[in-house]
C-alpha cells in the first residue's frame, strides 16, 4: 500500500511540476498521466496478490496451531489411558509371582547363611528357572517337584477349596495388545495364606511405543478440510507421520524481475510506438504504401518470433510479450490505412470499420489460444496506446477505440480477467479525453462543437460495455469482487469527468447527473444484480451518490463543479471500502477526498464575496467529512484495524471544518457551530469535537475583531446590529464555558477559562465601542462585578482574575475622569457620581473576591480596598479643591472611618483588619503633612475662630479620635489576655 501512495504522490508532484513549467506543453498532464497509470495498476494488482498470500500463510498457520493443539489432546488422552493398564499389568505380575513361589524349595526361598536347629534336608536337584508369566503369552502349565526332589513326610494338609483368581481390569485395547497378561488358573495344591501386599508407588509413566488409538479431534481450530466432517467422529493419526514444514517463500530478485519482466514489456512498448510515430507522421522519402507494407511486415515478424519464444519454456514471459506486441503492431497499421494523415490508403471510413473489425477479431482468436492476460493484455493495451498516438477530429477515428472495447469485455466476461479490464476502462476514457483536447481548446470551454453528439454517444457506449460486462460477469472469490468494484467505479467517474470536460451547457449537467443516478439504481434492482449482494449494494451506492451530487453541482458556481465531482469520486471509493470492508479502498477515497478539500480551498475559501452558492459547496464537503470520521468510528468500529486509519479518519475530522457563510453573520454562525460541535462531543464521547470547537471558538473572535468592530458608530442609546452580534458570541462562548466545565478534565478547566475570557474580553471591547464616554469605567465596574459574583457563588476562580483585570482596566481609565465638573444629578459634579459609583464598586468586589478555601484571592480583596481609599482620596483632593484648607481635615474624616473598620474587623478576627489600619495610616499621614505645609500657612482671618484654627483644630481632634480607637483596641486586647 505504501508503494501506491507513492506512485500516486508522485503523479501530482509531476503533474504540477509540469503544469508549472513554462516550456511544458498542454499534453504533459495527459503524457505524466498515461506513463503512471499502469505502475499504479500493477501496484494495485501487486498489493491485492500479496494479501492474498498473506491471508492464506495466516490461515496455515492457524491450521498448524490446531494440529499442534489436537496432538496435545491426544497425548494427554494416552498419559490418562496408560495409568489403568500399567496398574493392572503390575497386579498380575505380583499375582503370578506369589503363585510360583508357593512350590518353590524352603532353600530357594531363604539365604543359604541362615541356622536351621534341624538337620537339613538331602541336596536334591534345583527345580528348572520358570519363566515370568508377563512375557508368556501360552497357558502356564502346573509346575510340578521332581522325585530328586521329595520332601520329608509330614501329615496330610487339610484340603482348602482353591481361592478364586483375582479379576483382571479389562485395559483398553491398546493396553491389551502391549501387556496382556493371561489369569492364573487354580491349582489342586492349596495355597498357604499369601503374605500382605508391601505398597509400592506407581510405576512412572513410559510413553507407548506402539499407534495409539482413535483419538477424537476435540480442538475444532483451524482443522483441515478433511477434519470439518459434520459428523465430527473419530480419525485415526495411526500410521501418519508429520507434515514437513513447507519451505519459505523465495525471495525476490528485484535485477532478475527487471531484466525478465519489465524490459521486455518496456522494450516491446517502445518498438510499437515508434512504428505508430512511424506511420502517423508524413515522410516524403516513403510513399504510403511502403510504410504500411514496412508496418506489417514488422508486424507479423515480431508475431512470429513471438510464437517461436513461447515454445521455448526460458523465454515464455519474452515470447507472450512478443505475440501482443505483434499483434498490436498490425492493429495500428490496419488503423493507419485509413485514419493516420501520414499513410492513407483506404477510400472510405466504412472500409476502415470493416478492415480493423477483422483485425481486432484475428487478434482476440489467436491470444486466446494461449489463455494467457499477459498475451491477451499487451495486445490489448499496445492497441490501445496506438490508438492514442493518431487520430483526426472525426468520429470514427474512435471505433478502434469501441472496438477494442468491446472485444476486451467479451475476452472478461469468459476468462475473468478483471484486472485487464480495469487497465482497459483506463486507456478508453484517456484516448477519448486526448481526442477531445484540441476540439475542445480550439472551440472554447462550454462552447458548442459539430463532434460533441457522437462524442456523447461513444462515451455512454463505453460505460454500456463496462457496466454490462460488471452484471453479466460471474465472481468466485473476493478478490474478483474488489477488483470489479475498482472497474464499477472508474467506469462512473471516467463518463462523469469526461462528459463534465465536453459539456457545452452546464445547466444540462443536473439533468445528466440525475439520469445517471437513476440509471445506476435501476441495474442495481435487477435480478442478475440482486444475485450479487455487493454487486446490487455498490450500484446502489453510486446511484444514491450521484442523485445527491446532483442538486449541489447545479447550484454550486462552475468553478466549484470539480470540487463537487471529487467529493462524489471520494465518498465512492470510501463507501466501496466499508461494503466490501477492503482497508486500500477506504485510503483512496481519503486520498480523494484530501485532493477535494484542497481544491475546493484553493478555488472558493480565498474569495472575500459573499456567495451562498459556494457556502453549499464548503457544506456538502463539512457534511461528508464528518460523516466519514464519525459514522465509520463509531458505529462501524470493527472495519477500522489500524492506527493510520484511524488518523486519517480523525484528520478529516478537522477538514471538515471549511465551512463557508456569507461575511456579515460568519463570527455568529461560527460560534453556532462551536457550540454544536462541544455539545456533541460531550454527548458522543469523542474529544476530537471538543477540539475542533476550540478551533471555531478562535475563528469567531477574530472573525468578530474582523468584520464587527468596525461597524458605523451608533449612539448607545440605540440598539444596534454590532451589539447583538457581540453579545451573540460571548453568550455562545459562555455555553462552551460550561459544557467544558461538566466534563471534569484538566485541560477542559483550561478551555473553560480561555472561554470565558474571551467572553469577558468581547463585552469589554463592546463597552469600549459602544460607550467611548465618563460611563465606559463605570460599566467595567458592573461587568467586574457581575463576574465576581459568578466566581463567589460558582465556584469559579477564573472569573475572579477577570473581574481584577477589569478592576485595573477601571483604574487605567479613572484620569480621563478627573476633568469631568460638568453638573449632572443636581448640584453633584460628573466626576464626583462616576469616581463614587466606582469606588463602591472596589469595595464591594473586595469584599466579594475574598474565597476562603482559596489563599490568594486575599491579595485581590487587598489590590481592590487599596483602590477603594485611595479613589476617595483622589475624589477628595479634587471635589474639595475650592476649599483647600478642609482636605487634610476630609482626609482625616477617611483615615478615622478607615480606623473604625478597622476596628471592627478586628473585633471579628478578620485579616483585612491590618490593610485598613496601614491605609489608615497613610491616610492620616497624608493629612498631618498637607496640615503642616499648607494649613499653618493660609492667611490669619478676622476673629478668633478662622480657617486655620479650625481645620488644625479638627485635624488634630480627629487624631486623638484615631489614637483612642488604637488604644482602645490594644487595652481591651490585654485585659482578655490577662
């Protein structure tokens, strides 16, 4: 697979190299095109073959591991058979022995060392040694004394009835045959009492050296064919020794298969070119008759050497290649006699029919004796490349082309050489496409031309041939079935792109789309098709496709039309994927459908005009898409087997993100589709989404700073577009916002915060616009403080960030505040309402800001009370300038309220309490030096009491005041603590 994704890599890199070339002509795609089409068929068909071999090692080696599993069986059915007959085997062993030793000699039976207290007995004649009755298959015989033998006269012994042979356990019959042990016949002599049995332990197991018996196969594991009965009996392993292990694969020589392979089918390619060269171009040295004598001859000599070669078992492959070149050599001479400018012979175009008809069906009946593609193949394809190589601008320059066409179905639908036939639907539509580029480039795109009806017919005649040899054909295996799918389909999208080149009136393409669709559907439901499930399900499959196809090729602008045609080629190949579950199909539809989205950015996302038609045109591509990456993961999980193509399939995911809306509402609809996008991947489990809406969270902010911002300036009073489309966004950030606050993961935490900063900083930039006035600090205030109280109450710390940054905006823009005396409300001044709202607005977010389960928001309270004392310092200094000897005493109005919060926040233990005794502080410093610097120095007034006494006065007393607090505090502080 690698390979082909190479070849086809380097076909566009080629084909845009020569494109881009200025010294290129108009027919180097065309040539690029001819040139890698077969080294990426061969490579197809090269990948399929060795699948194929893969499959079937797989399935060798799943055959040997059932055999091996089986054999243990077995083994272990043996082990369990032999435990019951060695342990019987060992019983009449002891059984017999104890029989023969009751007749032997006292002596025999005791050391010969031990005393006896009487006299012994005479010598007598040792009785013969008895053979041991396990290897004696015969009756044993009674063993009887000998006269020598006599023993010495003892009463007669009481007759004892003879005790029962013990019963043998019958042993299977493979025990049997190995150690069959005969019972001990009773005897007339009785036996003494037998001694107790000594225990010994089993004897250890000692594999069987003779064929087991039947064992059933219990392991139904990749079992051969001959093992797969129904009736699941016994087989017998007796007498079968193991299969040697096949040998491995040869490997290949890659200089042998050039030398053997490639260079004689380059070599014969090139010898029938240059005859076609040859006889195409007009030579005043040779009349017309000497070149198509020469051709023939030619001709016929490389057919004969050809049949020579393949007799010969070492020159087969040269041989076969030979007999096509040959043959294809004649056909272009036969061709030339009428068609080439260079060697006309023939008077009308009928003859020429007739001529190339008897020649084509000589070709096909000779090939056919050999049943060789690769003979029957390089005829056909070297027939066709001279076909490519002269034509004229008439109609019938392209029956050899339906000729060769249909014989090349005939010789498919007998022999089954679908490969072939994909290579031949290639060369078709590609020798019509060069026959059509000078009549077309000489008439103008979408202009009419005198050959455009028998142009259309003989395309819709070579899609009747394929699509019939496609029903009629029959497919044994699933091989077949893949490659007839490949043809299926070049067959569809070669008519298509050929008839969307040709095409003279654009608006008949919908018609001819929805014909084709429902031609398509009808051969899938008939008979013969609905015999093959894949068959009926592909048709079906294009047929649905390009009825689909159909509505947004009509409405989309010409320019978009082979956008629309890739998407169609590439959710084709996609579908064929997953209905045949074949992975290679499935690349190539990726492959076609990364080719369609690059097209359709290069040619419609760079055009700033706000176009509905092209915005379906980016929709259709979104929807396929997403389908592709969502659909198959999902619900089809079982197709995907490999981690490429499951990126793959993740990355068109993110393509699918082109979707294209008209400019004014675009920041809108983008963050519409953000949150669609959040909501499912939430739902759906699959993050990519999640991903992809942080994608269109970042497009919609800039396309709001984009296209938004620089609205016309309306009053505020006025409601306007700007502000709905502003506060549009922010909301749907803030659904973000929240859906990834319910995913309880880190980096959703983050996204969460980048959502609704972005958010924050939207209605920020709006009251910025929207409010360039003395209101603008006053609602960031508001803004902050709703922020805060979202943070306090939900738990949410990043709004407590954003509600400082406000704060400090806020401060940034107090000192274009400070020259605000216009009167408003009354007799107050502008600056006065505005810094006073602002002010309470500091301290009610200090006092809001404070978590405490987080430490650091105490330096935000701390950060918003400092602002807070000195805006009042501030507001003072300004409001009470036309009384300048009252400030210090106002100021120390503030230091000892800031004291007396103090105080009380240190009565409840409160950590602020030392931020407002430092302000305090401060505050009372500030005073004491504007006392000393300016209030001592005012002009000593009339009377006793004046502006000087009163204010030092009062700045003192308030001193006093702020000292008792202190001292206070600090008194009741000891007492608790004594």
């Amino acid at each position: 697979m690698l390979e082909l994704i190479i070849v086809f890599l380097l076909w566009v890199i080629a084909s845009a190299v020569s494109t881009s070339s200025p010294g290129a002509g108009a027919n180097s795609p065309v040539v690029l095109f001819i040139i890698f089409v077969p080294i990426f068929v061969l490579s197809l068909r090269r990948y399929f073959l060795t699948k194929k071999e893969d499959e079937h090692w797989r399935e060798l080696q799943l055959r040997m591991k059932g055999l091996e599993l089986n054999q243990q069986q077995v083994l272990r059915r043996l082990h369990e058979l032999e435990h019951p007959s060695a342990i019987a085997a060992r019983e009449a062993k002891e059984s017999a022995e104890a029989a023969v030793s009751r007749f032997m000699p006292e002596a025999e039976k005791k050391p010969a060392a031990e005393h006896k207290p009487f006299a012994p007995p005479p010598p007598a004649t040792p009785a013969p040694p008895i053979v041991p009755p396990v290897d004696v298959h015969p009756r044993p015989e009674t063993p009887q004394v000998p006269p020598s033998a006599a023993m010495p006269e003892s009463p007669a012994p009481r007759p004892v009835p003879p005790a029962a042979p013990p019963t043998p356990v019958a042993p299977p019959l493979a025990a049997q045959k190995e150690t069959a042990v005969p019972p001990v016949p009773p005897t007339s002599i009785s036996p003494s009492p037998p001694a107790a049995k000594p225990v010994t332990p089993p004897a250890p197991y000692v594999p069987p050296s003779v064929p087991p018996t039947a064992a059933r196969v219990t392991s139904n594991i990749a079992q051969p064919a001959a093992m797969r009965g129904s009736g699941g009996g016994s087989m017998s392993f007796a007498g079968y020794a193991a299969a040697p292990p096949r040998p491995p694969k040869p490997k290949r020589n890659l200089e042998e298969t050039i030398l053997t392979n490639w260079a004689p089918k380059i070599a014969i390619t090139l010898v029938v070119l240059g005859l076609a060269y040859f006889l195409y171009y007009e030579w005043h040295v040779m009349s017309a008759l000497a070149k198509i004598g020469l051709g023939l001859l030619s001709g016929i000599a490389i057919l004969i050497l050809g049949i020579f070669l393949e007799k010969r078992e070492r020159y087969v492959t040269l041989g076969r290649v030979c007999i096509g070149g040959g043959w294809a050599t004649i056909f272009v001479t036969t061709y030339a006699m009428r068609f080439f400018p260079g060697s006309p012979l023939l008077p009308s175009d009928i003859a020429g029919f007739i001529l190339l008809f008897l020649v084509a069906a000589a070709m096909v009946a000779h090939t056919l004796r050999y049943r060789s593609q690769l003979v029957t193949g390089a005829a056909f394809l070297l027939a066709y490349s001279t076909v490519f190589v002269g034509h004229n601008d008439q109609g019938y320059s392209l029956t050899a082309n339906a000729l060769l066409s249909a014989g090349l179905v005939i010789l498919v639908c007998r022999y089954n050489w679908f490969e072939l036939e994909v290579l031949g639907i290639l060369a078709a539509y590609i020798n019509h496409f060069y026959w059509l580029m000078p009549i077309v480039e000489h008439a103008g795109r979408h202009r009419s031309f005198e050959q455009f009806k028998a142009s259309a017919g003989m395309l819709i005649l070579y899609w009747a041939f394929f699509r019939g040899s496609y029903l009629l054909r029959k497919v044994h295996n699933d091989y077949e079935e893949k490659v007839s799918t490949v043809a299926a389909l070049l067959n569809s999208f070669g008519l298509l792109a050929v008839m969307k080149y040709q095409s003279v009136n654009p608006e008949l393409a919908f018609k001819f789309l929805l014909g084709l669709g429902a031609v398509e559907l009808l051969l899938a439901q008939l008979p013969i098709t609905r015999n093959r499930r894949k068959a009926f399900v592909m048709l079906s499959t294009i047929g649905a496709t390009l009825l689909v196809a159909a509505f947004p090729f009509h409405y989309a602008p010409d320019s978009a039309q082979l956008s629309v045609l890739w998407l169609i080629e590439a959710e084709a190949f996609f579908l064929a994927g997953i209905i045949l579950r074949e992975a290679l199909f499935r690349y190539f539809g990726m492959l076609a459908g990364l080719v369609a989205a690059v097209q359709v950015l290069g040619t419609q996302g760079l055009n700033p005009g706000n176009d509905l038609h092209r915005a379906m045109v980016f929709g259709l591509a979104a929807v396929v898409f997403y389908f592709n990456s969502l659909f198959i993961t999902r619900y089809l999980k079982k197709l995907v087997v490999s981690d490429l193509e499951l990126k793959c399939l993740r990355t068109f995911s993110y393509i699918a993100v082109w979707v294209g809306f008209p400019n004014a509402w675009v920041a809108v609809l983008w963050a519409a589709l953000a949150v669609m996008l959040i909501v499912s991947g939430t739902y759906l489990k699959n993050w990519d989404l999640s991903f992809q809406s942080y994608g269109f969270v970042a497009a919609a902010f800039l396309g709001v700073l984009a296209y938004d911002i620089d609205l016309p300036y309306t009053p505020a009073s006025h409601f306007n577009l700007r502000a709905l489309r502003f506060v549009l966004v922010a909301v749907a950030f803030y659904l973000c916002a929240w859906r990834n606050h319910t995913l309880q993961r880190l980096w959703a935490s983050a996204a969460r915060a980048v959502h609704t900063s972005l958010a924050s900083l939207l209605i920020a930039l709006l009251i910025w616009v929207e409010y360039p006035n003395s209101w603008m600090a006053v609602s960031w205030m508001i803004l902050a403080l709703g922020l805060v109280t979202v943070a306090r109450y939900g738990r949410l710390r990043e709004f407590t960030v954003q509600s400082t940054a406000l704060a400090i905006a806020v401060l940034c823009r107090v000192p274009f505040h400070l020259d605000l005396s216009k009167p408003m409300l009354g007799h107050l001044s502008e600056r006065l309402v505005t810094l006073g709202l602002i002010t309470i607005g500091f301290y009610i977010l200090a006092w809001l800001s404070r978590d405490e389960k987080w430490g650091f928001s105490r330096y935000f309270s701390y950060f918003n009370t400092w602002a807070g004392a000195g805006l009042i310092s501030l507001l003072i200094w300004y409001e009470v300038e036309r009384w300048p000897g009252w400030i210090a005493v106002a100021w120390m109005m503030e230091a000892l309220l800031l004291a007396t919060v103090m105080d009380y926040l240190t009565r409840r233990q409160k950590p602020d309490a030392l931020h407002f005794s430092w302000q305090s502080y401060l505050i009372a410093l500030a005073a004491f030096a504007r006392t000393l610097l300016f209030n001592f120095d005012m002009p000593h007034g009339e009377g006793l009491l004046n502006v000087r006494v009163v204010t030092v006065a009062l700045v003192s007393a308030l001193l006093y005041g702020c000292a008792a607090l202190r001292w206070q505090r600090k008194t009741s502080t000891s007492a608790i603590a004594r």
